[in-house]
C-alpha cells in the first residue's frame, strides 16, 4: 500500500485506505473476518474503522460485534500497537447519545470488547442535540487525558455543530477534534463539499470519507435495478439507479478498463484527488474483494481522469 500520512497534529500514522469493519458479524463470518484483516494487514493495512453500534442492525445482533471480532483478531495477533483503532460513540443501543456518563460508560464497554486499554481514533457518531455540546466535549476530554482515547473524531455532523465543537474545545483548553468522518463518495458529495470541504482545511482536519463506494455501487457490479435482488446492501446501493448515476458507472468503468485496474480502484483513487481526504473508508466483505481496494490507496489518478469523473458526477442530485 503506499505512504503513511500522519493524523493532524498527533504521532498517529494512518494508511490510506481505512478498512471498514461494518461487515464483521453481519456480511462477514468471524472467520472471514479474520481473513479479511490478516490480508489488509499483510498488504501494509494499518487503519481500521469501527463502532459501538456495529451491526446492531442485523436480526438476533445487540450492538458491539464488530468490536468483539475486532477484539479478538488483535488478542489473537497481538497486534494491538501496530494498528490504529477508531471507533465511534453515540448509536449502541444499551449508550444511546453522548451524555457525559454515557460516554465514559460506552468507552468502557468498547474497551472491553476491543481487549485493549486504549483507542487511538474516537468519534462521537451522530449529534446528540439534546445534550449541551460543552457536557460532551468535557467527556471526550476527560477520556483523553484518563490515557483512553488518543484523538477525537466527528462524524455526521453539521457545520455549524463542528464550528461549536472547535470554539467550546478552545475556550475550555480540550483537545480539538483532528478527523472528520463524512458519507462522501461520487455519487454523493453535496453534504461534504457544500460546507465541511471548506471547514475541514480551515482546521486541518482530516477526512475519513464513509460508504466510499456507495454501499458497492461504485464497484460496478449492479448495472440494472435488478441485479439488487438478494443484495445485504440493496436498500443503499439501489438509490443510485438515476441516469446520472449510471453514466458515473460507464466513466468509472471506461476508465478502470483503459488503466487496467477495477471500478473501486478508480471510486477511491478519485476520492483520494479531493482536498483533505487522508483515507477513504471502504469495507470488504471477503478477501477477494480486498485487492482492487487496497490498489485504491495507490493509483494516482492523472488530472484528466479526475476531471471526467468529477464533471459526470456534478449531475447528481446527493
Ligand atoms: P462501502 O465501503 O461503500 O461498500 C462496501 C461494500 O461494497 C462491501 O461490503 C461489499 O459489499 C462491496 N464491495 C467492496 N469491495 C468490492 C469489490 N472489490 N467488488 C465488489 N463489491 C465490493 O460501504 P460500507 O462498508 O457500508 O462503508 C464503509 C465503512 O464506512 C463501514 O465499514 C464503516 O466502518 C464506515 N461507515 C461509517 C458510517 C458513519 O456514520 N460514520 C456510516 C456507514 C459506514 P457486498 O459484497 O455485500 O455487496
């Protein structure tokens, strides 16, 4: 895989492709989990993304497996100081919100089920409206000085939220959020660029974007409605069927095809030319989904291709 990039103004160096840990316990088995990691980590795969929440989703699931495998791939390796864990606060259903003994607490049980004393990336997940910003800033701080917490993360959250964050952490002297963690991807780039693009250079933040192939949209391998059907990810990938949204499919494949490489190669390589993305976040559900995402955090796009990409794309509504 290719360089290391250091995390804002931390000792964290991260790779540039994060592995999405979404599907472990839900589309992927303990077992191919394990493969999954083993193969992400043998390529020079050091970044991982998780959360609480994981897959809490799915039939029979309470939350936390995702973690739990987690955990138990890094006790089985014993490579806990080689990898950079994120993970994410505020959706488990037992620590719902971001209260400050909700925090504390639901960092507790994350460290429990990661096997580990502490997590180098920690994001508040979703806003928690309901609770005053300056209570949840103070519970990210106090894990951070209690050693739990490396560095602080948000995702999914408004601009005028992360411009709050920044100004309370300021005055009250904690530490300010390094990572941002947007769903941004090619055929969805409107919540990013229209707002935390600017904001993210502005405080040097860098950008984790989520869903980077558009739940396997962009991998190219639905090219009508109904090649969804029976697909774990049908809700998500199907909502990109517009004509706008085929015709990103036929850039991305006529590019893919001239260079040699697959269609999320070219999905990630194209998010990797957008400012302040340090590494797209994109899960594989079995090894063999895994190499054309790890050549993702290598090709370099040439700026032609970049451009063709970005100007098939601007016709998308999201
Ligand atoms: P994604 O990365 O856009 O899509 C991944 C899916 O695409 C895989 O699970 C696989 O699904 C398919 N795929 C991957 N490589 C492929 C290949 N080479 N060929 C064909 N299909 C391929 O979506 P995601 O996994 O949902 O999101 C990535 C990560 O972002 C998650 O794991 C999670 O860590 C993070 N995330 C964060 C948030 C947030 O709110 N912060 C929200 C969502 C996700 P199938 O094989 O099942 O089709």
């Amino acid at each position: 895989m290719g360089p290391r990039n250091t995390l804002g103004n931390t000792d964290i160096e991260a790779s540039g492709l994060c592995l999405g840990a979404n599907t472990f316990g839900w589309t992927s088995d303990r077992d191919t989990s394990f493969e999954v990691l083993d193969a992400y980590r043998a390529a020079g795969g050091n970044f991982l993304d998780t959360a609480d929440s994981y897959s809490a989703w799915v039939d029979g699931n309470s939350g936390g497996e995702s973690e739990t495998i987690l955990g138990e791939w890094l006790a089985a390796r014993g490579t806990r100081d080689d990898v950079v864990v994120a993970t994410k606060v505020s959706q488990h259903p037992e620590f719902k919100g971001l209260s400050g003994t909700n925090v504390a607490a639901a960092a507790e049980a994350s460290l429990r089920r990661l096997q580990a004393e502490h997590i180098d990336l920690y994001y508040a997940h979703f806003d928690d409206e309901q609770t005053p910003l300056e209570e949840t800033v103070g519970a990210f701080e106090d894990l951070v000085r209690a050693g739990k917490i490396r560095a602080v993360g948000l995702s999914n959250y408004t601009p005028e939220r992360i411009r709050e964050w920044f100004e309370i952490a300021r005055r009250t002297g904690a530490s300010l959020p390094v990572a941002l963690q947007p769903h941004y991807n090619l055929v969805h780039r409107r919540d990013f660029e229209a707002g935390k693009s600017e904001l993210a250079r502005q405080e040097r933040l860098a950008v984790m974007p989520y869903f980077a192939l558009a739940s396997g949209f962009l991998a190219g391998k639905y090219r009508r409605r109904e090649d969804l059907e029976g697909a774990a990810r049908a809700g998500m990938a199907g909502k990109y069927f517009s004509e706008s949204g085929v015709r990103v499919l036929e850039t991305l494949d006529e590019i893919a095809h001239r260079l040699e490489v697959e269609m999320p190669t070219v999905a990630l390589a194209w998010l990797r030319t957008r400012p302040q993305i340090l590494a797209p976040i994109a899960s594989a559900r079995t090894t063999e989904q895994l190499p054309a995402l790890l050549a993702g955090a290598q090709l370099e796009l040439s700026a032609q291709d970049a451009d063709a990409l970005t100007a098939v794309s601007d016709d998308m509504e999201n």
